[in-house]
C-alpha cells in the first residue's frame, strides 16, 4: 500500500541538470521526514539529502552542497532533488526513501519505505 516511485532520471553531459522526483502515496506524508540515497555499481548505498516533516530542515551530504537542492511539496505528497553541475561520479541510482523520525536522518537503516530507485548518468 505504501508507495514511493521515483522519476526524472536519464542521461545527461557532466555540467548538465536533472530534477528527480518522488511521489508517495498510502503514508501520512506530512509526519515522514524525506531523503535521497545513491548506490552505484560496486559501491555502498550513501547518502545525499535529506528534509524534516515540515521542509524547515535540510541537510546534505558534503559532495553535493552547493549543487543539489531538496525540497518538498506536502499538498502535493511530493519531495523533490533538483542537481545541478553534475559530474560523472553523480552516475548511480538514486532513491527515494521516508522515514517515520520527524528529523532529516542521514543514515539508511533510519528509514521505513524506499523507492524503485530512478537511473542517473552523466557522462563526460
């Protein structure tokens, strides 16, 4: 019943955008704090960003500040990551995932749901 789906992934050039969404749905959107995780081949699932119930709190992992932005729509029972400069080593899969804490956690196993996960490339 708890869904969360990932979209706006694709392919883009190093220095390119992309603005990835997530919709939820069967969750009380507003009383779930919201993050961005990314795993690429051969690596382990990092964390990106991450914003409290309210959207007040955000916070972001060191090699995307600047760069990436994280907001959420709770009308819309939607958050959003809009990356900008993006570099090759951006290229994972990027998901999406809600944690029952009402503070932005920064680590994977605080979270509850997770996405499908959206594929971003960069290339060089």
């Amino acid at each position: 019943q708890v869904q969360l789906v990932e979209s706006g992934g694709g392919l883009v050039q190093a220095g390119g955008s992309l603005r990835l969404s997530c919709a939820a749905s069967g969750l009380p959107f507003s009383n779930y704090a919201m993050g961005w995780f990314r795993q690429a081949p051969g690596n382990e699932r990092e964390f990106v960003a991450a914003i409290s119930w309210s959207g007040t709190g955000t916070y972001y992992a060191d090699f995307v500040k600047g760069r990436f932005t994280l907001s959420r729509d709770n009308a819309k029972n939607s958050v959003y990551l809009q990356m900008n400069g993006l570099r090759p080593e951006d290229t994972a899969v990027y998901y999406c995932a809600a944690s029952r804490r009402p503070y932005a956690a920064r680590v994977d196993g605080e979270y509850h749901y997770w996405g499908q996960g959206t594929q971003v490339t960069v290339s060089s």
